[in-house]
C-alpha cells in the first residue's frame, strides 16, 4: 500500500507482469536496511516498503518474448540505455532511459541527486527523482505521462532517525475534485533482531466506496545471521502477508511468501530459490505457487565480453498457459 498502483485495487493479470523494460543500472545508489554509513553501525531498520525486500529479491523476474538492453555509460555521472521488447501478449515497444547520479557522496554506494527516467515508441514516459536533502532526510518524486497528459505522480519524504524511519508519501492529488492518497509509514528497531512498524493509508475519490477510506496496517521483521521473517497484517482489511528468508548454504538462498485475504477467502504460497554458481557465472532464480504456476529466469554472464543472456520461463499448469522469453545485456 505504500505506492499508488497498491491502492487502486487493480486485478492482478493471470500470468506474472515482466520486469520494467528498463532496469536501474547497477551504479544506482540503493538504501539497504540496516547499510552501514561512514565506517559506523547503522541501527537504522530501513524503510517500511522494503519490509519484505530480502524475500522478494530471489523471486525470479520473469519475462515473455524476446528483448535486447543496451546500457552505456557516458561518463561516471551519466548513462543511458536502449531497449527492446517483441512480445505476443504484450506491446512490443522500444525505450531510451537515461540515469543522472549527482555528486552529493553520503556513502560510498550512495550519491544523490538521482535522476532516472525512461521514454517508450507510444509516448508513454516515466520520471523519478531523488534527492537527499540532508543526511537524514530525503524526497522521491515520481510521475508517468502518457500522450498529452499525466496518468500518476506520487511524491514521498523520508526521515531515517538514528533507530527508526519515518515516511510519508501522496499520490494522485486533485484539490479540484478532493480525490487522492495519503500514506504514512514508521519502523523502529526495538531490538537489534527485532523491528515493528505501522502503516496508514487515507484514501478520498469517486471510486472509492462511500467516497473514502481508510486502512491501518502493523507489522513485523524478526532477523537473524542467516534468516528473516517478516509479516504485515491489516485487521480493517483482513490481509496477511508473511516472507520467510534463509541462506541455506553460500550459493543457495531460499524465499517462502504468504499471502492471505480473510474477505476473498484466499490464500497463495509461494517458494522461491535463488543458485548462484560463480565458476560458470550463472545465477538461477525458480519459484512454485500453490497455483500450480512455476516460473523461472537463468542468467548466465558470457566472460570476457559484457554481455548477459538471459533465458525465462512461465508455467501456469491449470489453465494450460505458457510463455517464455529470451533477453541479451550488453553492458
């Protein structure tokens, strides 16, 4: 709930979405929980909407049809990118990205400004912004046009205090029509392996029933040297979502995600695993539902040329449908 596409309630499609035609490049500054800053230890539990993120990192991410990145760097600040998507059951579009890292160094992985964003053939083009206005403040910006108009935008602060992080964010605000969503989030470290955290969700608009709506949500993330578990629960809402993370050996990490919805009456397991085998440059991420839908992405890096291909495959064995893809990073 912590973006705007969480609250406009939009059915999820029958097959898994593939990965955004233009992914951050790696020289991408990103906070980690728990990163530490300038040599010290940071007591910092990280974001709220990254409760789930070292779970969710080994789901593979899959992809259908074929599809060519072209990264470039220009200079250490700036890089751009080409890509193209042929597909079946999606647009088969080309999109430019370019990414502009400032010069504020707040930690070695970190500088800000970042600007990245990222145009397709059809017009449609995405824009983020972010800034680090102090070293315990920072704003996001986000927007998405499509021809002639904008269809989202959703701005978000941040406080990271010294054991807690604060956040607020809207997103699609109309004063003319009073419609609009408001999110707040805080986690705190209570314990070194113990985080607890809230959520607040205000929502006003015509199509919203009753015109508004508001939702409250609390959770969890208990950590170990090799383990994780997270779960955030919404009693107005009846929705529970659990992940469970274990390192199981060096090369091998494994991922349990439960979601559950008391009003749907539904509940979906998922088993991911992630395999890395450095010797012959390849990592492998799988995952299995209790859908009976099986989805995979293999990448295998060809040394001594930087390029990367990328093999993906999607099962989704009760309704007999099936899609795979074939990608190439160059750069």
């Amino acid at each position: 709930m912590g973006n705007v596409s969480a609250a406009e309630a939009v059915p999820s499609p029958p097959l898994m979405a593939p990965p955004p035609p233009t992914e951050i490049p790696k020289a991408v500054p990103k906070q980690t929980a728990g990163e530490p800053v300038s040599g010290t230890v940071d007591k910092n539990p990280g974001l709220y909407e990254d409760l789930h993120k070292q779970t969710k990192d080994i789901f593979p991410q899959v992809f259908e049809g074929a599809k060519v990145i072209i990264a470039k760097g220009l200079s250490s600040h700036f890089q751009i990118s080409h890509t193209i998507t042929l597909a079946t059951f999606t647009p088969s579009v080309y999109r430019f990205g370019a990414t502009y890292i400032g010069t504020k160094q707040l930690s070695p992985t970190e500088a800000f400004p970042v600007l990245l964003g990222d145009i397709d053939s059809q017009g449609s083009m995405n824009a983020n912004i972010i800034h680090a206005f102090t070293d315990r403040i920072r704003g996001k910006l986000v927007a998405q046009f499509q021809p002639s108009k904008c269809v989202g935008q959703q701005v978000s602060v941040d406080y990271k205090g010294d054991m807690y992080t604060a956040s607020l964010t809207t997103g699609n605000i109309d004063p003319v029509s009073s419609s609009g969503l408001l999110v707040a989030h805080y986690l705190h470290r209570v314990l070194p392996w113990m985080d607890l955290g809230a959520e607040l969700m205000y929502q006003k608009g015509q199509q919203v029933p009753g015109g508004e709506i508001a939702i409250m949500s609390m959770a969890a993330r208990f950590s170990g040297e090799k383990w994780q578990l997270s779960a955030n629960v919404s009693p107005m809402g009846g929705n529970l979502h659990t992940c469970y993370y274990q390192r199981v050996h060096e090369y091998l990490q494994v991922g349990v995600e439960l979601e559950s919805s008391l009003r749907m009456a539904e509940s979906t397991a998922t088993v991911a695993y992630q395999i890395d085998i450095p010797k012959a440059d390849v990592v492998f991420r799988g995952q299995i539902d209790s859908n009976w839908c099986i989805g995979a992405v293999l990448e295998k890096k060809l040394v001594p040329f930087p390029f990367t291909l990328a093999l993906s495959g999607y099962a989704n064995h009760v309704k007999s449908q099936y899609r795979f893809g074939i990608g190439m990073i160059i750069g």
